[in-house]
C-alpha cells in the first residue's frame, strides 16, 4: 500500500469516527432532552397534587397613639405624682405608669 492508500484508509477512518461521535452526541442529547421533559412533567404533575392553602389574612396594625404634647405630658405626670404622693398608686404603679407615657 502506498502513499495514497495509507491517507485515504486515514481519511475513511477518520470520517467515520466523526459520524459515530456526531450520531452519539444527536443521541446523547435526545435522551437528555426527553428526560428534562419527563422531568418537568413530573414536577408539574407533583405541583397540581399538592393541596393549595389560602394565604392567611391578617389584620392591620392598630394606628399609632396620638403624640402627646410636652404640656399634656406634664400635666399627666404631675398628676401620677400627685396620686403616688396620696398614697393611692404605690411607687411601682407610679413607675409603670409612668413609663407608659414616657414610651407613647
């Protein structure tokens, strides 16, 4: 065999190493083509059996306490320290109610 036998026995091998590899690549991507599909299937078919729940409603929050004014806060206070220094809030109360309007 000479020179020209040897390429194109080359050639006709290398030719259809390409087919084979391009045939198995089409193949390949076949399979992974109808398994994504069989997949996606899958997931919708799992997502219509599953039971859909109602979005739970809540309530809004309350409004925000009307602030108070400096003048009014003072007067209020006085008052608890009027009513402590009478002996009818103990000082724990004082100091409760006191924070509650310090706080709003």
């Amino acid at each position: 065999m000479g020179l020209i036998g040897g390429m194109a026995r080359t050639a006709v091998v290398a030719g259809t190493a390409t087919a084979v590899s391009n045939r198995v690549s089409r193949r390949q991507a076949g399979r992974w083509a109808a398994e994504g599909q069989q997949q996606v299937e899958h997931d919708y078919y799992q997502q219509q059996q599953q039971p859909t729940y109602a979005q739970p409603t809540y309530a809004p929050p309350p409004p925000a306490p009307a602030a108070v004014s400096s003048d009014a806060l003072i007067e209020q206070l006085q008052k608890l320290g009027t009513l402590r220094d009478q002996g009818i809030l103990t000082q724990a109360e004082f100091d409760a109610q006191k924070a509650k309007l310090l706080a709003g």
